[in-house]
C-alpha cells in the first residue's frame, strides 16, 4: 500500500501523554488500535483487555469492529494532519452489595469518571 494512503494517529492517554504519532492503514480496526495501545501501556497499570479501554475521536465513543475509515470525522480533520483520539480507561466495577471494588480490579486503573457512563 502507498504511504499517502497511510492515516496518522496519535492517542491521548488520560495522564495528559501521547502515545504516536504512527501511520495506520484505513482499514485498521479499532480493536487492532486498542491492542497496539495495550501493547505500549506501562504494565504496572495497564488495563486487563481491549474492552477496558475505550477511544474517542470527534466526541464519539468508536465501536471495536469500526475500521479507523468509519471513525473518521472528516469535518474535524486538516488534510495531512494528525489525528488525536482519546483513551479513556473503564472505572472499576462496584460490588453493589457493598460499594468494595471488585478484587479483580486494581485502583490504580481508575479514572474518575461514572461507571454509568459506560455500555
């Protein structure tokens, strides 16, 4: 494939770094993206699976089966820019019996946003 056809990504972590930039073929999933961004995390605090962290681009939350074509918000976008999604990571679940954090769970995963929020 041509290196013009190439999309470039990079992801704003929730402390404020980035991880990227790196070029991208169109149809690259977003589950794909979510391993690459797990595969570079510190391991110390790096959430459990791909569905522990979502990414966000244009103020949509994208679907792992969406290719980076389909998430793209062309009206957002300068041509030849760099794109910035956003990875948020899920809070833990509750035990709603009595508010602990489920023992699978490692605080240092949270950030601080609703559990209500989330699909």
């Amino acid at each position: 494939m041509a290196g013009d056809d190439l999309i470039e990504l990079k992801f704003r972590m929730f402390d404020g770094t980035d991880i990227g930039p790196n070029k991208y073929d169109p149809s690259t999933t977003v589950a794909s993206l979510k391993e690459a961004i797990l595969a570079r995390w510190p391991q110390e605090i790096a959430p459990k699976t791909i569905n522990d962290v979502k990414l966000i681009n244009a103020g949509k939350i994208l679907e792992n089966n969406w290719t980076i074509t389909e998430s793209r918000a062309p009206v957002c976008e300068l041509p030849g820019g760099v794109i910035t999604m956003h990875v948020v990571v899920r809070p833990p679940m509750l035990d709603k019996n009595n508010d602990f954090l489920l023992k699978t769970e490692r605080p240092t995963d949270v950030l601080a946003l609703s559990s209500d929020n989330w699909p």
